[in-house]
C-alpha cells in the first residue's frame, strides 16, 4: 500500500530527525515543553521527554536511557524551561522499555517524583530486570527460539542478546500504578490515561482533552511501526491486543500527535488507517507463504517475508525481532482459525485449509 505523509507539527524537528541531529528543545504550547534525550547503540537516536509545567514544578512522560548523557541532557533541557531535575514531581512512563523507563528510578532519587506505570507493565519489571529474574527470562526466551525453529547456537546467542540492556535502566518499583482511564492529578492538566497495550502488554498513551493532544508513547509514530512481537512476557495475542487499542485511539478528537520518538504530527486517525492496513498486508503475506508451503516452522517462514533489506544483510539480533514479529502474526492468524499449529521442537505451521 502507498504510504501517506503525515504533516509534521514542526518541520525543524522533521528535519533534525531526517538529516540524523538532535532536535531542539522545544516549547511545545504554554507550559509544555519537549526535550530529545539521547539513547545509545539504537537506530532511533533519541526518545522524546514530555515536561508538563506545574505549579510547584513539572511532571514528564518518560524519561530516557539511564546513561549519564540522557541524564545529563534531560537536566539541561528543562534548565531550558527553567527547572531542573530536582523539580520533577512525577515520572508518568508509557512502558518499561529501557529507553523510556531506565531514567526513572535515578530521576525519583535525584527529585523525589513519584513513579508511574501501568499493572501490567510494572508486573515485569523483575523478571526483566532483576536477578534472577533476566536469567530466567533468557531461558525462557531461549526455548521460546527453539520451537520456532532457531537453530540450537543461535538461539543461545540471541536469547542472551539483550541482557546488555539492564546497563541502561535504574530498576524502579513504581510508587503509582496508572489504570486505564485514568485521570492524573496534574494542577492545570486535563490528563487521561489510556491503555494501548501491543508494544507491551501496559503501554500507556496519555490525552489531553483540553489541549486535544495525544502523547502516544511508542504505540503510534510518524514514520514506522513499534515493534509488536510473542515473547515470555508479551501477551498471548500481542498483534490483536495492539490492533484493538490502536482502533479505539484512532477515534480520538486530537488536533496533534506527541510521539517518543521521531516527531510531532497531525492527521492521527490517517495514520491509524495506515498501520491497520499494513498488518492486514503483512498478515495476508505470511498466510501466503503458509499456502505454498508444506509446512513450515516460524524461523523459516520469517526468512521467505520481504524486510526493509534482505534477511541475509539482517543482524543476527534484529533477526530475533524478526521472528518474535512474524510469531506474532501467526498467532494471529490461528485464533482466526487461518493457521494450525502443530506442536513440537520446533513447531510446524500449516495453512489452515490444508487440513
């Protein structure tokens, strides 16, 4: 499908972003202001930090990498706004992915803020960060490769591909838990939480009513699609979960999308339509691969799908993500009753009208 462009709420952040800088901090409306904080070794180069002024401080949405350039790029962003760090009276995080999340516990030492996530996000912090929990869950991981066909070495080394990312957080047991619908205590915002899971199982987008804006975390952005993939601690049905809550947040009355990475843009509900019709494309390809083959496990069927480059050009961690992906389209697929599993090590996957 041809792919729309959105309009960039700001063509000198657009910019930055296409020529590979760092946008500036930015005053977004009044009392409102977005900081680009850096995040290392990752294609998306920076997360946008969300500083809502209140009257004895700020609140932010999210908070980056726990490095100190994040840290320090933060603390001079809202020293921009006139604050600083020791001003922040709450850390509202989308998810619990390292480069939203990992700032937050030094941020709460640093000011004292209070800490919010959603249940199902803050139900993972453990196992995702803490030990024993991330050997655990690289076991876990790793039998999760084998049945979709990884071979045995490569599963081992992908399985532990992302134990470096625990480097970048400051584990923090949040002090709140954010439910969904939620409306947050912030003097001079009328801010609402909205559950999105799919990137993960609690992510979190935040409406403004009043401003009619939506900061949309990870779950909507400008130009690419988060990543929604079958893990140990995705949901059963990560693709239909993230369908679903990108559906209910493309009915949205917005005039102006905040993403965390990227750029700020217009047209909310277009770009729903676009990434619906791209997993309804994406899902028709793999169920065709399906069709012409006899049988065929997840790691296989992954390297038979068109990529961004070809699968032999792919890092071997970004083929982990590939297939986790693609697993997460088969899934889908099954509950539609259009794929049959066949259990095993590894699992074999059919076309459902082949039986």
């Amino acid at each position: 499908m041809s792919k729309p462009m959105v309009t960039a709420a700001n063509e000198q952040q657009r910019a930055a972003w296409n020529g590979g800088a760092l946008p500036e901090v930015e005053r977004v409306r009044p009392g409102l202001w977005s900081i680009p904080v850096p995040i290392p070794i990752n294609p998306l180069r920076y997360v946008l930090v969300y500083a809502m002024e209140l009257p004895d401080g700020v609140a932010v949405i999210d908070a980056g990498w726990n490095t100190d350039e994040a840290y320090e790029a933060l603390s001079a962003g809202l020293g921009v706004a006139g604050y600083a760090i020791t001003d922040i009276k709450a850390v509202l995080v989308t998810h619990i992915h390292p480069d939203h999340y990992g700032l937050a516990g030094r941020l709460r030492e640093a000011s004292g803020a209070w800490i919010g996530l959603h249940p199902e996000d803050a139900r993972l912090v453990h196992d995702r960060y803490d030990e024993p929990g991330i050997k655990e869950l690289a076991d876990r991981g790793r039998e999760l490769l084998l049945r979709c066909g990884v071979p045995d070495l490569t599963a081992q080394e992908l399985a532990g591909a992302s134990m470096m990312m625990r480097n970048y957080v400051s584990t923090a047991v949040p002090d709140r838990l954010i439910e969904d619908g939620e409306h947050l205590d912030l003097p001079g915002w009328n801010l609402k939480a909205l559950w999105t899971p799919g990137h993960s199982p609690g992510h979190l987008c935040f409406v403004e009513a009043d401003r009619k804006l939506l900061f949309s975390g990870d779950h909507v952005l400008p130009r690419i699609t988060p990543h929604v993939a079958v893990h140990p601690q995705s949901a059963a049905n990560p693709l239909a979960d993230y369908l679903d809550s990108l559906r209910s947040v493309g009915k949205l009355d917005v005039d102006e999308v905040l993403p965390a990475h990227e750029y700020r843009f217009l047209e909310l509900s277009e770009r729903v339509d676009y990434v619906i019709g791209h997993h309804e494309e994406r899902l028709a390809e793999v169920a065709a691969v399906l069709k012409a083959a006899d049988g065929v496990t997840c790691w296989e069927l992954a390297t038979r799908l068109t990529w961004s480059r070809p699968w032999e050009t792919i890092p071997l961690f970004m083929r982990r993500s590939a297939t986790n992906e693609t697993l997460a389209h088969l899934v889908w697929l099954e509950v539609r009753g259009l794929a049959t599993r066949v259990a095993g090590e590894p699992d074999v996957w059919l076309f459902a009208e082949d039986q």
